[in-house]
C-alpha cells in the first residue's frame, strides 16, 4: 500500500501544461493564519515560479494548507522542480525564522486536460475561504491572489466566466 501520492507513470512533467497543486502544512499547523508567514512563503514561490518559467494565474493560502493553479511557460518548464525547489526554498526561509518545519513530505498536483477550463480551477482556488466559512466575501480574505493577474483583475476573471 502507498502512503503518498504518486506521479503519473506515463507523463514526465514537462512542457506547457496546467496543474492543480496543493501543498499541506506538516502536520496540518495553522502557518497561514500570519501574514508575514504567507508573505515569505509567497514570496519565495514567486521567485521559483520565474526561474523555473510557471506562470501561477491563481493562489489561496489556507490555515493549514496552499492550493495553486501553475501553467508552464516554456517547453523545458519542469513541474517536479519546481514544486521540489518552491518547498525546499519555502521550508529553509520559513524554519529559519521560526524554528518550524513547514511542509508535509508530499504535495497533491492534478494535471489538468485541455477541456477543463482553467477559469474553473481559479474560481475554485479562490473560492475556498468561502466554502470554509472563513469568510462571506472573497473580498475580505487577505491570502488569495495571483502572480499574472491583480486580485481585482482575477475576481473580474473567475465573476464574468461563471
């Protein structure tokens, strides 16, 4: 038995492909509740985004967990080391000023098919401090945003497709 999400055996990661990842704090502490915690680690995804050529239309921080929508850019865009590089830069920043590990070992990514919209998977990205009742309005949720788009642009985008 597996006891940890395992990579599609017959895709190598690589190229211009969408996904769907979620990354879980390790043993689901509520990091994301600071906002200098998800300043650092959003920060440090943004770096590795542009080295390793990941546009990321969609992000939502959670308490205890980050999902993010990534499209590869460039045909050489390498999902594995860039998932790899933005929790291992992440962790480092995040355990040197806490003392904390933050990361769980493994992460979850969905490839995404060419039918599945990619406004469907930022609506639902966003959506999620609705849906957790942590708030009434996404407007009123600090920790959700994107690296391609303002948060106005992104709430115009995902209100306009639904």
């Amino acid at each position: 038995m597996v006891s940890y999400p395992e990579h599609l055996p017959t895709f190598d990661y690589i190229g211009v492909y969408r996904y769907f990842l979620t990354f879980c704090t390790h043993e689901r502490r509520r990091h994301f509740t600071e906002e200098d915690h998800v300043t650092l680690v959003r920060d440090q995804f943004l770096r590795r985004s542009t080295e390793d050529h990941f546009a990321v239309p969609a992000y939502c921080f959670m308490p205890d967990h980050v999902h993010l929508l990534v499209e590869g850019t460039q045909d050489d865009s390498d999902l594995k080391q860039f998932v790899k590089a933005a929790k291992q830069y992440s962790g480092f920043y995040f355990t040197r000023r806490t003392n904390q590990r933050l990361w769980q070992r493994y992460g979850f990514e969905r490839v995404l098919r060419h039918e599945e919209a990619t406004v469907d998977v930022a609506r639902y990205i966003v959506n999620n401090p609705i849906r957790s009742r942590l708030v009434e309005r996404l407007e009123d949720y600090a920790y959700w945003g994107s690296f391609t788009h303002s948060r106005e642009e992104l709430l115009e985008y995902i209100r306009k497709a639904a």
